[in-house]
C-alpha cells in the first residue's frame, strides 16, 4: 500500500506572504478515491501542485511513491492527431516510437546504445499494448475510438478533456490530481467521466459538484475554515457528520454560555462577601473571620478559573461553520417592452467548414430568465457573446440605451492589482468611487480574503478570481444579466448564494449552465441549441 506523506509542511507565495498551510501533516493512501473539497481560497490547487512537485513547501517534506500526475495540464507537442497526443502524454510514447522506427530503418551501431534505452523506455511503459489499452479506455469513457484518428483541434473542449484524462490514467504506477474537472463538460461528457472514474482508484478529485463527488468518491479531504480533516465516505456522509458535529458543537457553546453567565455571578457575589469580610475585621476577630473571607476568595478564584476554561472551551467549538450570507443583485428597472432580439440569426467562424449557429431566433423582455441549452460545441457562448455586442453579427435588435453586464467563463482578471485594474476599466469616471464601494462590498459578501485588495492577482485561487469578475460586474448599473457558465470554480456556498439572488423575478437574465439543478431553479425560459460539428 503506496502512500504520499506530508510532514509539518508550510507554504506561501514568495510574491506576498499569506501562509496557505502551516505544518500540516497528512499521510495519503494511493488506493483511495480521494474527493477535495473546501470554500474558495482554502488552497486545494496548491495543495495539489504541491503533491504533484510544480510547486515546493516553504517548510518541511512531502514523500510521493509512484507517478503524480495533475489535470489540467499544456500539450505542448508538435503531434497533432488525437492517437499520437494521446499516447506522447502518456510517457512520451509516440517520440519513442519514431526513435525506435528511426532506428530499425536505419541501423547505426554508434546509436545502439539510445536505441536499448528507447526500447527499454517503451517496454516498461506498456508500449506494445498501448493502443489497444488506449482504445479500450476511450471506449469506456463513453467516447468513440474514432476519434482518436482525428485532429485533435477538431475535438470539442470536453472530448479534449476526457481524452487528456485517459492518458493520465494510462500512465505507470499513476496516482492522479484532478481539479476541477467537469468544468465546461456538458450533461453526456460530465456523465460519461462519472461512471468512468467509478472503474478507477488512486486519484483526488478537487469539485464543487457535490452530486458528481457523491459518485466517484471513498474518501474525503476537506480543508475546513481551521483545520484540514480526513474522513471515509462520499461528500453526502462528510456533510451529514459535519452538520452533526455544528449541532452537538452548538448544543455545548449554549451550554457553556450559561455556565459561563452563572460563575461570573458566583464570582461577583463571592468577590462583594470578601470584601464585605475583610471591612468588617477588627483587632478582637478570631480566626474563624479570616478564614471565612479567604474561602471567599478562593471561591471568587476558582469561578474566574472556571470561566476562563469554559471560555477557552468555547473558543474551539463552531470554529468551521461557514457563515451564510445573502446577495442581492441591482438591475435597473426596464418597462414591459422587448429589450433584445434576434431574428432567424446565424453565425460561422472564419476557416470554419460549417456555421455554429443557424436560424436561431431569441426575443428578450424585463423578467425573463433564459437558460441556453446544449452539448459542448453547440454555440452556447458564441450565442450569448454577438447578443452581448461582444461579436459582430447581424440581425439583433437592442434597445435604444440597453446597458448589458456580461460575466464570461473565465475571469478576466488575472494579473496584477485589483484597485488598478477596475481603475483603468472605468476610465477614471464620475461613478468610480461609488461602483468601487459596491465592489467591495460584493467582495466581502463573497467571503474573499481581507487583504485581498493589497494581494497580486496571481495569489488568488480559480474561484476567487471568478468571484472578483463577478463583483466588479455586478457593481455597476446593467438592465440585462449575461452569465457564461458562473458555477465554475465556485463553491457550494456561492451556489446557493447566486441561486437565491438570481430567483429575484424582477431579475433579467440569459445564461449558460451545465449544472442542470441550478438551470432548472433559475430558468422561465429554455433555448436548447444542437451541435454542427461536422
């Protein structure tokens, strides 16, 4: 049984010091079915480059055995079929081939030496029975082995996906990091991972899709809001326990309080029958006076010792309970007319063989709430992005003074400072201490860090970026709502909190959406586009 340990490990980012772990110790078993979970920010992508080598502790070791291999990872190869990137992520395996065939074609006794370490290479990778294996596995990813004969390019983002996860898998002795996975995957891809990763064992798996989790897990590693907790189960029993654990913490916290209330009253009344003794001695008082005042007083002691450890008792209960708070989206009020429309429009990328979109009609009034439907590679954000004025396209209708907030999939900020940046974006206008002071109070209702206006960008997790775009859009003025995929990255919390806010039915908005629970609540309105790959 293979494990990784970490030992009295610590890291921070040498750019700006902010501890993301200090001393942590784990031990982590290369069988399991690892799920990682915690709020934005917490550090599961550090933890997991940390585990994988990209990045190194500060302080302290951490031990691997076997392969660590993390996703998502750069193909950064000169191969362009699907089969020959496939199998050079894997090891290498396609250079290989082309040494050895470069080599038998051509035997050269001064090269005999790299072609034994070439051929040793390949062999020990499984090299020979490789292409079955890779068809095997694609097969049970629920993909078509006909793929792997074509461009990669051509490939939709979430065939590229499962494709690069396959090869991960297929690498020796693999223990495998997998962070965030299932974002951009559609309904079938999302799927189609889940019932593939129920076949495996030895990866961690960093989500906030806790039906996904539910499925593909054994164990949990939760980076709590004090302290990092390893427990056997899948997310619904971790969450039940931690709810148990509030509960029964609760319980005792209110416990505590009214011992805590009672002993300062004891120890005021013992501290007022002190000093009442001590005035009333006189030079005729027996012992007895005396030794009653002292009681007194070691009454009043211990009470106020008391106190002091019910107090520090108390400090250690309820200390991972996530505070819930509440968002509340403005949106300017529109009058009952159309505000946007598009009619009969189609759209096709230049080179592209085929258009993405073809004779899509959509009409958009003050209250509508328009979910856009489809597989990956559907047009779903091409669709929000021309009706955003985003990219140019002809037949859509806006509004005379239509003022559109549109959040797109990947944050836009990334680099540098945050105060800077929303600066520049605002071109120094009358509105911008005003919009600012929203955005702040946005940050802070998204539960991002304190200091996080004094922190480079490049600190920031996925998620807190994605919170940060987020909040620098909805803080200004806007009549119609755009969201590209807002769940990626995000976590549970924030789910629940743009969930609620988005029910507003004053709210207009049209987005894209994966998670078919949160469409499903949210929607009025459906426009399911079909897939044009050719």
């Amino acid at each position: 049984m293979a494990q990784i340990e970490v030992r009295d490990m610590t890291f921070y980012y040498d750019d700006f010091y902010h501890p993301v772990f200090e001393h942590l110790s784990v031990n982590l078993d290369t069988d399991w079915k690892m799920a990682l979970v915690g709020r934005n920010g917490r550090g599961k992508s550090t933890l997991l480059r940390l585990l994988d080598g990209s990045l190194e502790p500060s302080e302290g070791i951490i031990r691997r055995s076997g392969t660590v291999s993390y996703f998502p990872y750069t193909v950064d190869v000169s191969f362009t079929k699907t089969f020959d990137i496939v199998k050079e992520c894997i090891g290498g395996l396609k250079t290989l081939e082309l040494q050895l065939e470069k080599y038998e074609a051509n035997p050269d006794a001064n090269e005999n030496e790299k072609y034994l370490e070439a051929l040793s290479q390949y062999v020990e990778s499984d090299g020979y029975a490789m292409e079955s294996r890779i068809c095997k596995e694609v097969s049970q990813m629920g993909l078509s082995t006909e793929l792997l004969e074509q461009e990669f390019a051509t490939l939709s983002g979430g065939e590229q996906t499962c494709m690069l996860i396959v090869a991960l898998f297929l690498r020796k002795d693999a223990f495998v990091l997998l962070d965030e996975p299932t974002n951009h995957l559609d309904k079938e891809k999302k799927e189609h991972l889940k019932e593939y990763l129920k076949k495996k064992k030895g990866y961690i798996i960093a989500s906030h899709d806790t039906v996904f989790l539910d499925a593909v897990s054994d164990h949990i590693l939760a980076i709590n809001k004090a302290d990092i907790s390893i427990e056997q189960g899948n997310y619904s029993t971790w969450r039940r326990n931690m709810e148990w654990k509030e509960q029964f913490e609760l319980r005792t916290r209110q416990r505590l309080m009214q011992e805590i209330n009672q002993l300062e009253r004891q120890s005021k009344t013992t501290r007022t029958w002190s000093d009442i003794g001590n005035k009333q001695k006189y030079h005729f008082a027996g012992n007895a006076r005396a030794n009653g005042t002292r009681a007194y007083m070691r009454q009043a002691k211990a009470a106020e010792q008391q106190i002091q450890e019910n107090l520090a008792e108390k400090k250690q209960l309820l200390c991972n309970l996530e505070e819930e708070k509440q968002l509340s989206i403005y949106q300017e009020i529109s009058e009952q007319e159309c505000l946007l429309a598009a009619d009969g429009i189609s759209f096709c990328y230049e080179g592209a063989f085929a258009p993405i979109l073809k004779n899509v009609t959509i009409q958009v009034y003050p209250g509508d709430k328009i979910w856009l439907r489809g597989q990956n590679g559907a047009g779903k954000t091409t669709l929000l992005k021309l009706l955003a004025g985003r990219l140019t396209g002809t037949g859509i209708r806006r509004r005379a003074g239509l003022s559109i907030a549109y959040v797109p999939q990947e944050p836009v900020c990334r680099k540098g400072n945050i105060k800077d940046f929303l600066h520049a974006e605002t071109q120094m206008s009358k509105d911008y201490h005003e919009v600012y002071a929203r955005f702040r109070d946005l940050c802070r209702l998204f539960d991002l860090p304190e200091d996080f206006e004094r922190r480079p960008l490049e600190t920031l997790s996925s998620g807190e970026l994605k919170k940060v775009d987020i909040a620098r859009t909805l803080a200004g003025n806007h009549h119609v709502l755009f969201l590209d995929e807002p769940l990626n990255y995000m976590d549970v919390q924030f789910k629940m909190q743009l969930e609620t806010a988005l029910m507003d039915e004053e709210l207009t908005l049209i987005f894209v959406e994966h998670n078919e629970e949160f469409g499903k609540r949210i929607a009025n309105k459906v426009i399911e586009l079909q897939s044009r790959r050719i």
